[in-house]
C-alpha cells in the first residue's frame, strides 16, 4: 500500500508539473499556477490589484485557444519572463493572441539570455480586421515589450487593424503613450509572411488621444511581404504622434516577386490626422540578414510597383520631422515597375506630405553607399517612364538636407522609356526655406550611373526646385549617364547641380561638381555643371567645377558647360 501511494503521489507531482505552464506571484488573489498565459491573466483580472509587483513566470509551453486578455492596471509592475525557452502560440484569427487592453506598466521581457528565451507566435493567416500577435489598446500606457521573437502571419490588408505587433485605438483619456518595443525579432510565422509587422491606428477624436512617445528600437524586423497587396513593416496611420523608430534593422532573408503591383516599404506614414512630428534615427533597411550580409531583393509590377525606404505619404504639418542616420543599401530592384514625381518606383526616403524636415543634420544619411559601387541596383523593363530617387522632399515646408550621403547606385532599362536619377531633391512651395549643406552626391569609388537608351532619360545630382536655396559646400562626384537626350541647359542629359526658383536670395557657394559625363556617342548629348534657372536672384561664386565630359564624336557636338543660368 506503501508503495502505491508513493506511485501515486509522484505520478499526481508529474502532472501538477506538466500542466503547470504558467505561474504567477505577488499578485493579489491570483497567485498560482496556469496551463495557459490566458488563464492566468483572468485571474489576475478578477482580483483588484493595487501596487502589487506581480510576475508571470512561463515554465512550459502554452497553447492560447481564445485571445489572452490583460485589463487592469492597478499593479505596481507585471513582469512577464521565461523560465528557459518557451513558447506562447496560437492561431487565433480576427483578434490578437495577446491583448493589453488598457493594461499599463507590463513588460514582456524574453531575456534571450543564460538559455532563456521567448517566443510569441500567432500562426494565424487570416485576413480579418484585427488579426494580431500584440496588440495595445483602451489606454495601455508604459509598457515595454523587449529581447522576444514575436512572429505572425495576419494578412490584413496595409489600412485594415492588424499586424504582428498592432498599437490600437478605443482611447477615453491618454491613447497609448509611452509603449516601448525593442531588441525584438519580428518576424514571419514559418513559412507564412505577414503583410504588416508593427502597424498604428490610434483613437482620432482629440490630440490628447494620440498614440504618442512610443519608441521602437533595435528590433530586427524581417519577411514582411504580400506577393499580390502592399507590405509595410512599420505602418502608421492616423491617431498617432511623436514616435521614435530607431536602430532597426529590415531586411529580406529571400527574394521576393510582386505578383500584383502594390508598395513595398520598410516604413510608411499614412495619415494627416496627427503625425505632426516623429523621429526616424540610425535604421538600416536592406541586406538578407540582420548580419549584415546578402541583398534586399525585389521583383516589382506595373506602376503601383514601388519600393520606398522611409515614406511619409500623408502627415501632419504642425511639427518638424527627422531623419538622421539612416543606412539604406544592399537592395536589388527589379521587374516591370514605372512611375514618375512622387509616385517613383524606387527612393531610399520619400516625404510627401507633412511639415519641415530634418535630414542628416546630425548624422549623415546614407542611401546606397560611399565607398561601394552598385550598392542598390534599380533595373526595369517598362516602357513607361520611371524616375528614382536618394531622398526627395516634397511638402511645401522647410527643408534642411545636410551631409547626406548618395552613392554607389546603378539604375538602369531595357527599353526607351524616360529614365531618371535624382539623387537628392526638394520641391516646396516659393517663400520655403531649403538648406543642402556638404552633401555627397556620387564618390570617386561609389558612383552613379544611369544606363537607358531614352531620349529624356537624365541624371542629375542636386536639385532645388521652388523656394530661397542655401548651396553651400556639396560635392557632386562620378555621376554619369549612357543615353541619347540632346537637351541642353535644364534639359541637359546630366546636371551635377540644379536650382529651379523665381525666389530672390540664393547662396550657390563652395561647392564641388566634378567628373559629370554622358558617354553615348551615337548623339550631341550635353552636361552640366550647375545650373541657375528660373529668374530669382542669387550669389552664385566660390563654386569648383571639372572633369565634365562627353563623347563629342558625332557631326553635331555636344555641349560642356559649367555653369549654366538660364533667366535671372
């Protein structure tokens, strides 16, 4: 009898411990232990917590069958860690595995550390409003989700509430301020991408429920992609301001083929209603791994096929953006893809609404490379025009461009389609102030080259259009172009500096154009250095300009010219 009731007892300790997935302590009334986190989180919630310092220890797997709910916030902290790798999964559709709905002062903490690491993972491919891993929402303030891998597969589409990680709405006082997601691997779940990684769709009624100061930083955000609808890794749209996206890397582990034109963008700000200012600092979009190594490839189609590093399609203009730090290269373009001005298929960071911006003012950004050649590749077959682009800054606000670096870019087509390469822009409105302050356009070995058999196909370095431009101490270097266009003056197959402007008040000084070409000899092609268009008045003095050149082999000779002024 003994011997059976030792058995027995050890048997019942074996069972207590495998169905033991999930333990909580220092709670109030809820401490034990749970077979799911979703259990363990409706204790908690049937007791009133008040300045408990509560941890949830995850000791085994679990497997969520209905959304994991947290709603209280009474607590002084809630600690969420693993005890050695462990797994929280589900495949739950139309809703988030885990939801913190107004739940503040969490932190979900995969230590990734001494062997203990935690994944969240919703397997769910659905493409129902709110399909989720993470969502935040009704208030959920302070919380801090780092050192995780969060994967999902939701296939909600770009402006449909899902996403791996979703920062809600349903606000009544705050929004969902001061939420921190860092250090994380955002992911795919398995074979299946999601079409979103992190998206924001935050309560729009006041400016007090704003998502405001969350910070994302130092994830590894990666295979986010649809063959057949838009891709965004961080997508925010309205009811959200003042965010910090920082440190990240986004990358591809493999090649990916648009079926269907739609955008592909790292990040994207869709929306007017609030994005009056945030801050996109040290990110670095391309490569195959978070090492560093292999290449962003992409096949696009049609005119909606489009890759964009940074893009801010829609914002408010009531504050300042910045852009500082950004490294965006090793990425191969391809496919069909076309489109001209701000629907370009390709810029490494495009601003199209919004208010005054901040580029590389503290630190350059770098599109492409400075020291690498071919570091991104743009190719298309389409016989529409395609236009491409370093940054191009294009709501009627200020604009400061200072030490950004664009190089190491090869842009090419198969057909005679207008094809043209920009590699910094800014096009606001006439009483707009815009700064390029030693820029680098092209390196001695990281140059530009455009390959295209179009008779308007250009390349051109610099170019201000509109506004009072400051020029000072840029250097446009090894740019080139192979293409039959005769056009001269600001028609000119290659131009090194631009300024377009009936604006008075323009300092052109102490920059450096040099080593700007057109090396098809089947045409008088022209290029050149600088050119002063469009009436304004202006200083234009201190400039150094050489090694511009052309074939000039045909019966009709090309045109060299250094500096240019068209009026004024």
């Amino acid at each position: 009898m003994k011997k059976i009731f030792v058995i027995a007892v050890f048997v019942l300790l074996i069972a207590t411990f495998v169905s033991a997935q999930v333990q909580v302590s220092g709670s109030n009334g809820a401490d034990g232990t749970y077979t799911t986190l979703g259990a363990a989180f409706s204790a908690i919630n049937a007791n009133t917590q008040s300045g408990n310092n509560i941890t949830i220890t995850i000791t085994g797997d679990t497997t969520e069958t209905t959304t994991a709910v947290l709603n209280q916030g009474g607590w002084a902290t809630l600690t969420i860690v693993p005890s050695g790798a462990r797994t929280i999964s589900g495949n739950i559709g139309g809703a988030p595995l885990i939801d913190l709905n107004g739940a503040d002062n969490v932190t979900i903490n995969g230590i990734n550390s001494g062997g203990n690491s935690l994944t969240i993972v919703n397997n769910s491919t659905s493409n129902a409003s709110g399909t989720s891993t993470i969502r935040l929402q009704t208030d959920a303030t302070n919380n801090t989700i780092t050192n995780c891998t969060i994967l999902g597969a939701s296939t909600t589409a770009s402006t449909t509430n899902g996403g791996t990680i979703w920062i809600g709405a349903n606000a009544s006082t705050t929004g969902n301020d001061n939420n921190t997601i860092s250090n994380n691997y955002i992911g795919p779940a398995g074979i299946n991408l999601p079409t979103k990684a992190i998206y924001g769709n935050g309560s729009t009624s006041t400016t007090a429920v704003y998502n405001t100061g969350i910070i994302i930083s130092g994830n590894n955000i990666y295979d986010y992609f649809s063959a057949s609808a838009a891709s965004i890794g961080i997508y925010i749209s309205g009811g959200n301001d003042n965010w910090t996206i920082s440190n990240n890397k986004f990358y591809q582990t493999a090649p990916r083929t648009q079926t269907t034109g739609a955008l592909h963008a790292a990040v994207q700000v869709a929306s007017s209603t609030g994005n009056n200012s945030h801050t996109f600092t040290g990110n670095i979009i391309g490569y195959s791994s978070d090492s560093g190594t292999g290449t962003y490839s992409i096949s696009l189609v049609g005119t909606s096929g489009r890759f964009i590093g940074i893009l801010v399609s829609s914002a408010g203009s009531a504050g300042t953006y910045s852009f500082q730090g950004n490294v965006i290269t090793a990425i191969s373009v391809s496919g069909s893809s076309s489109g001209t001005d701000i629907s370009a298929p390709f810029a490494g960071i495009l601003m199209i609404s919004g208010g005054a911006a901040n580029y590389g003012t503290t630190a350059p950004n770098v599109i492409g490379s400075s020291t690498t050649s071919a570091s991104i590749t743009f190719s298309t077959t389409s016989t529409s025009s395609a236009d491409v682009y370093g940054i191009y800054h294009f709501p009627l606000s200020n604009c400061n461009m200072t030490n950004n670096v664009v190089g190491g870019i090869n842009v090419s087509n198969t057909t005679t389609a207008a094809l043209v390469f920009y590699g910094l822009r800014q096009f606001t409105g006439t009483s707009q102030t815009n700064i390029f302050v030693n820029n680098k356009v092209g390196t001695a070995s990281a140059p530009i080259q455009v390959s295209s058999s179009g008779t308007s196909s250009r390349v051109i370095g610099i170019y201000s259009q509109f506004g009072i431009t400051t020029m000072i101490g840029n250097t446009v270097n090894n740019i080139s172009i192979n293409s039959p266009n005769t056009g001269t003056g600001t028609s000119a197959s290659a131009i090194g500096i631009w300024i377009s402007s009936t604006a008075s008040g323009h300092n052109i000084e102490a920059n450096t154009v040099e080593n700007v070409t057109n090396t098809n000899s089947t045409a008088a092609v022209s290029v050149s250095g600088i050119v002063y268009d469009g009436g304004g008045t202006g200083v234009v003095q201190r400039n150094l300009i050489r090694g511009l050149a052309t074939p000039n082999t045909t019966s009709s000779a090309g045109i060299v010219a250094g500096i240019s002024v068209t009026s004024g």
